[in-house]
C-alpha cells in the first residue's frame, strides 16, 4: 500500500488565535485535543474529512512570518471565483490579505493569499485540477 498524506503538523505561538484562524477562513473546526506541555494539542478537520486530512496544531512554537518572495503555504480549493474574492476582501479587512486576487496559467487558476496568526502563508484558490471545482476543469 502507498503512504496516504494524513496530516500536516505545526507549532504555533498563539494557539487559539490560529483556531480561530483557521475556523474562521477555511471553516475547519476541532476534532480532538490533547494535553501538551504548553497547553493543548488540537487537530482540525473539515466538515466531512475527519478521517481524510488535519492539521495539527501544536502550542509553544515560535511565529515564522514569510518572506514575500517564500510561495510555501497551505492551499485550500474553494467552490467558486465568488468563494475566493469573499475570502480577499475578509482578509483585506482583516489587515492579512499577503496576495490579492489573482488568476495564472493551469494548474494554477484563481486564487489570493492570506497570512495566519503564526505567519504561515495560506492559499484560497479556485480552478485547479484538485478540490472543488476540479471536476468543471477540461
């Protein structure tokens, strides 16, 4: 059998911020928590995939705020062009939106960029041959 890709972990400074974060833009919620040395270990999922994908979130780490010019981020298909400018203009608002809107050449298609409480770079994109939408891609 192949690996399957499960999960994603990383530490965090501000735990419940990053939450709150991640319930907040890509409606993930919690699905177990644990003890930890500095707080709670929290792992959360979409609706749906709490047995296919989540992101663990680890208390006590350091903040690592990106360059401009580091592309590294968590990627989150949305279910519409519509979907993606929502997310723009919330994070205009909000004072994290890092890449405005923007549309590139397949795989790549529509898509702005957001940074979380920890500095990570998150990707909310519509039109890639992965995630929603996907199927409407020739």
């Amino acid at each position: 059998m192949p690996a399957v890709l499960t999960h994603i972990a990383m530490h965090v400074q501000d735990l419940d911020a990053c939450v709150d974060f991640y319930h907040h833009y890509a409606d993930m919620n919690i699905i177990h928590a644990r003890p930890h040395k500095h707080g709670e270990v929290k792992w959360l999922a979409e609706r749906g995939k709490e047995k296919e994908f989540i992101l663990v979130l680890i208390p006590g780490g350091k903040n690592r705020p990106q360059d401009d010019g580091d592309f590294s981020h968590l990627g989150f298909a949305m279910e519409s062009r519509k979907a993606v400018d929502e997310i723009a203009e919330r994070a205009r608002a909000d004072g994290i939106l890092e890449w405005a809107t923007r549309e590139e050449e397949y795989p790549v298609g529509y898509y702005c960029g957001v940074r979380d409480p920890a500095g990570n770079f998150v990707e909310f994109s519509y039109g890639q041959p992965l995630g929603p939408g996907a199927e409407d891609i020739a």
